[in-house]
C-alpha cells in the first residue's frame, strides 16, 4: 500500500530527468572499478601486505550490498530522490576522505562510503516508475539498470589514463567531482516522487539482514587467503546462515518488513533474483581476466603486453556496448517482453564466452569478445527491473529493486572469489612472481559460462506475459485487481489521469460509456495516476473521469485495436473532445 504526499510540489519529469538519473547510476557503478588499475600497487601505495590490501575492494563490496535494500527501503518510505541525493552526498565523503590519505584505516573506511552509494540504483529506477509514462518506462529502466556494467566498464580506461599519468589520489577528487556534479543535476532536473510506502522503517530487519549479509560476504570474499576450509571461513558461512534464516523468521511477523519476503517469494521475483545472481558472476568474469591478460608481458608466452591504458580502451567497449543495448531492448522487450530479453541476453553472453575461449591470442580479439559480453550483458541487465517493476506494487518499488540490485553485488562477489581462487591456484612462477596462466583464464570463463546456463535455465521458468502487462502499474489490492482484469482482454483502453498542475491524480474514478451511452466499465486510477480498462467490443466509447477536488472530464475515442494511451486531463474543460 501506498499513499501520495504533499510535502512538495509534485513535478512532472522533464526530458533530462532520464539522463541525469543513468548519469547518477554510472558515477556511483564507477566506485567498482575505480582502483582495479592500480590493485596489484595498492600494498606498496599504502604500506601495508597483499591480504590487508585487499580490503580497500572488499569494503566498498560490502557496503554496496548492505546499502542497496536498506536504501531503496528508505526511498520508499521518505522519498526515493531524497535518499539518492543522500547516497551521492556520502560517496563524495568517502572520496573525499580517500583522496587525503595513503594510510590502509582511512583508505578503508572511503572506501566503505563510497561504495553506500551503490542504493542510488535501485532509487533511480524507482522514481522512473513513478514519474514516467509507460512508453518511456521500458527504455529508461534498461539503462538505468546497465548503468551499473555502464560505469563499471568506462571506468577501467579513464581511471587507467589518471593512474598512469598522474598522482592515484587524482581518481578520488575525479570521483568526487562527478558525485557533486550529479547531485547537483539532480537537484536542478529530478523531482521528487509523491508516492511514499506506509508504515515505518525497520531497524531490527536492517540490522539483522546486515549482519547476515556481512557474515556471508566476508569469508566469499576472503576465503582465498583465509582458506576456505578454514575455521574461520566456515564459521562466518554458518553464522550467516544462522542470522539469515532468524532474519526471515522475524520479517514475516513484521507489519512493514524492510523485506517482503512474500512478494519475494513469488515465481517471478525469485526467478529473476536467482538468474540476476548469475548475470553478475558472468559481468565480473571479464571484468577480472581482460585487463590481466592484456597487461601480462608478452615474454610470458600468452600475456599480450599492452599498457594500462591499452587494457582499459580495449575493456571499454563492453560499457559502452552496454549503453548502446538500452533502446535495442526497450524495441525487442515492446514486442516480445523482458523475459524473452533476457533469455536472448543469457544467450549472447553465452557465445561471447564460449567464443572468447579461442579469442585471446591478440588485443583487437579481446575487443570483440568485450563487444559481444557488453550486448548480452547490457540485455540481461535490461531485463532485470521490468521483470521486478511488473511484478511488485508500487509502494515496494525501491526496496524490490534494491534487493535485485543486491543479488547482483552478490554474484559479483562471488565471481570474485572463485576466479580470484582459480587464477591464484593455476599460476605459474616467473622471477619470484606469481603470473596467471592461460590455464586459468581459460577455466575462469568456462566458469562464467556455467553460471549463465544456469541463468538460461532460471529465465525458461519464468511465467510468460504479454509484453504489453510486464510495466502495468501496480498500487493496492483494489487497484491491483483492477488492473488484472484489464490485462486479461486483448483490447482496452490505458493512460493517466491528470490534474491541472500536470501531477498525476490518484484514485480518480474512470469510467467507460458505450455508444448506447451504458456503462461498459470502471476503474480507480492507481498512484501515479495510471489506468487500465478492457473493452467488451470494439467501436467508439467515452471515457469520463471524476476525483475529489477536480472538475468532471468526458473524453471521445474510438477504440481502433491499438495500444495508444489516452491521457485524461482533468484541468481541461468538460466539454466532450474528439479523439
């Protein structure tokens, strides 16, 4: 359930509203990839052993997935573009505090700042939904949720360029610049979402969910150096599993959860949360092997011996492939729905890692294969939100698509533990130093491409929908049955009702007249205003809208077998208009 509130001004979203949002998305995906430039120099730069250093990664992991349900929680409750203002606004403190130091503490904790912002995903594709119209709603999601391969992929050159040219402490005044950069923009373009989740936050269920994921995380992250069979190892895996499952206990007897773990044990949304776990194991594969192999010396036998900044142009394209994929899926997700996307997506990830086993024999290869990993990526990706979006009320967008998000974080840590284990176990020794082998790059994406079978199986099972419903707007019970009995006629009517500020008006009675000038059928608008009514037969009706507080509207259209929206306006006259 939701309600709307009148704490400001609702806005309409402008056409920069989109951009500034994925622009949010890719400044704070770029936190990932930031330092893997200089990763293997972190020791020396900060004094410290290769264990210690391996934290200033693990930690802005961590906080990612901590930050990303709690945060898209709070955006529900107290306004998603307030929580992403806040989520930006603490990772240029983490950069800041970074930037200022060369000792391992302090490092570590930037580090944990910076990757909090990791909530502003899920927050932005929530205030997408709750803003934009339909036809713009496929599109701009499936950027905003490639956004975070998007900065993650441009990243590795740029960061490349600096830490090769210039002091390292540069990449974190970079990083902080683009963080105010966003925050302002946002400030300037995004408005604020009217739709607010009832209930209160859930500290105890943020606590619990944070402690399980930390005791999970932890030793996936950290078992290659701690040993996996190590006391250690397995007793955080057990006391994760401990905390996760009494976390679960105490959700269900919630009245508002930071989880809803029965909506999230719905086919679709626990479908898609699985094969979203695979995408990110595969994301991080190539994100890991590429720039190694491309930096090895060629005296190795298999290294291709390219600068820093070579890598990075040669991985780049896989972000902006990435980037480029988002209106290719808004066309195919239209007319085949995101399911079919993503099982295309799965299976173009599937040929770039299969061809990519026989392509790593010269630079311009790993280009091709980046190419074709960033198109199923970008679509796997794409897929992910609408799938989520079509599948929850409105009021639980923030915190579905924070958990989405978290799943992801969690393939990618685990994608980084077991090919960090893979490649640390079939090196080979060159002058006292441990170099990967072809051995193990080789294994590494046989790996990856397990995990997308895996993925192609979880996406079968997935329940088919008509592409048309999979962005259907939902709010509560009474508007979700509503809305169900339209998607089940082949024909109808659809749009928003609107007031005379241009905000979308919620619970506004629609009602549909035939021709006999009988009532053919009824609606209450949903939150953002949206409707949906099927039709008895085809041939013209009048749709007439009535709400609290607004003068009565009576709109004329035929309704001619298309899916075109009619708005209703209701700071227009009454008079009947044509359509």
């Amino acid at each position: 359930m939701f309600h709307t509130t009148t704490d400001e001004p609702a806005r309409r979203a402008s056409g920069a509203t989109v951009p500034v949002l994925a622009f949010a998305g890719i400044v704070v995906a770029v936190m990932q990839t930031l330092l893997v430039p200089v990763i293997k120099d972190l020791p020396e730069l900060l004094a410290t052993t290769p264990s210690n250093a391996t934290w200033v990664m693990t930690s802005t992991l961590l906080s990612g997935a901590v930050a990303t349900p709690i945060m898209g929680r709070l955006g529900d409750l107290y306004g998603k573009r307030r929580m992403l203002i806040a989520s930006l606004s603490v990772m240029v403190a983490g950069a800041l505090v970074s930037a200022f130091t060369d000792a391992l503490l302090p490092m570590i904790v930037g580090r944990t700042l910076q990757g909090f912002a990791m909530g502003a995903i899920p927050l932005g594709i929530g205030l997408m939904r709750d803003m934009l119209p339909r036809e713009r709603l496929g599109s701009s999601m499936a950027l905003m949720s490639s956004s975070i391969g998007v900065g993650g992929g441009l990243a590795l050159p740029a960061a490349a360029l600096v830490a090769q040219h210039t002091d390292w402490h540069a990449l974190f005044y970079g990083a902080a610049g683009l963080g105010v950069l966003s925050i302002g923009l946002t400030l300037l373009v995004v408005p604020e979402s009217p739709l607010r989740a009832k209930g209160s936050f859930d500290l105890p269920g943020a606590l619990g969910l944070s402690l399980g994921l930390v005791l999970f995380l932890l030793p996936i992250t950290k078992g290659g150096d701690w040993g996996w069979g190590s006391p250690t190892t397995l007793g955080l895996l057990g006391g994760s599993v401990v905390v996760l499952l009494l976390w679960g206990l105490m959700e269900l007897r919630v009245a508002a959860p930071l989880v809803d773990l029965r909506t999230t044990a719905r086919r679709e949304v626990l479908l898609t949360n699985l094969a979203s776990t695979m995408v990110g194991v595969a994301f991080y594969v190539v994100s890991l092997v590429l720039p190694q192999l491309l930096q090895l010396p060629a005296s190795t036998g298999h290294g291709l011996g390219q600068s820093m900044v070579v890598a990075g142009l040669c991985v780049a394209p896989l972000g902006l492939t990435m980037m480029f994929t988002a209106p290719v899926y808004a066309r195919l997700s239209a007319r085949y729905g995101p399911r079919t996307t993503l099982i295309l997506g799965l299976l173009v990830i599937a040929v770039g890692y299969a061809g990519g086993l026989g392509l790593m024999s010269a630079a311009w290869q790993t280009v091709v294969t980046s190419v074709l990993l960033g198109a199923g990526i970008g679509l796997a990706y794409s897929s992910l939100p609408a799938l989520i979006v079509g599948a929850v009320p409105a009021s639980e967008t923030g915190a579905a698509n924070g958990l989405n998000t978290l799943m992801r974080s969690i393939g990618t840590s685990v994608s980084s533990a077991v090919i960090g284990m893979v490649l640390a176990d079939t090196s080979t020794t060159v002058g006292g130093v441990a170099i990967p082998t072809m051995h193990g790059f080789r294994i590494s994406f046989l790996i990856a491409t397990v995990a997308v079978a895996g993925g192609l199986v979880l996406a079968f099972f997935l329940p088919r929908r008509r592409p048309a419903m999979t962005t259907q707007l939902r709010a509560s019970s009474e508007e979700d049955a509503n809305l169900a009995r339209a998607e089940q006629a082949l024909r109808g009517f659809r749009g928003r009702v609107l007031g005379a500020d241009g905000a979308p008006v919620a619970r506004a009675r629609v009602t549909l007249i035939d021709r006999h000038g009988r009532r053919a059928g009824a609606t209450l608008s949903a939150g953002d205003g949206s409707y949906a009514l099927a039709v008895p037969a085809e041939g013209p009706y009048v749709l007439a809208a009535r709400a609290t507080g607004h003068g009565p509207l009576a709109h004329a259209a035929t309704h001619a077998g298309d899916e075109r929206p009619v708005d209703l306006d209701l700071s227009l006259p009454g008079d009947t208009v044509s359509a």
